[in-house]
C-alpha cells in the first residue's frame, strides 16, 4: 500500500488528474450508473481505457495482497 501513501505525500501527477476528471465527467453523464461501457465507447487507445478504468492498478494491489 505503499502508492497509496505516495499519493499523500506528493501532488497528483498529470495522469492522475486526468484520469479523474474524465472519470467525474463519466459518472456526471451517466447519472452515476456504471461507466465501464462509457469508458469502452471513448476513441482511445485500449491501455489508456485501462488505465482510465485502475485496472493496472488493481493487478497490482492483488498482486500485492496475495505475495
């Protein structure tokens, strides 16, 4: 938990802060219902979708309680 800690100490990065914009932009148009399908129909690159979605991050908190 480590980056959680980081996150605290540090500003947000630029990716952060993007990331949590189009994700409040996301929930605000989807009258916060599930944004995974609004997230999938953005002209993006898959791995930004991701990125945009935590899943990298997820793997790694898994990854991370399970070692």
């Amino acid at each position: 938990m480590q980056w959680v800690r980081d996150l605290q100490r540090q500003p947000p990065t630029l990716w952060n802060e993007s990331r949590r914009v189009i994700r409040h932009q996301l929930i605000e148009v989807t009258n916060d219902r599930n944004i995974i399908p609004s997230v999938q129909q953005l002209p993006l690159p898959h791995f930004l979708k991701r990125k945009i979605l935590f899943e990298d991050e997820i793997k790694v908190l898994k990854t991370d309680v399970y070692n």
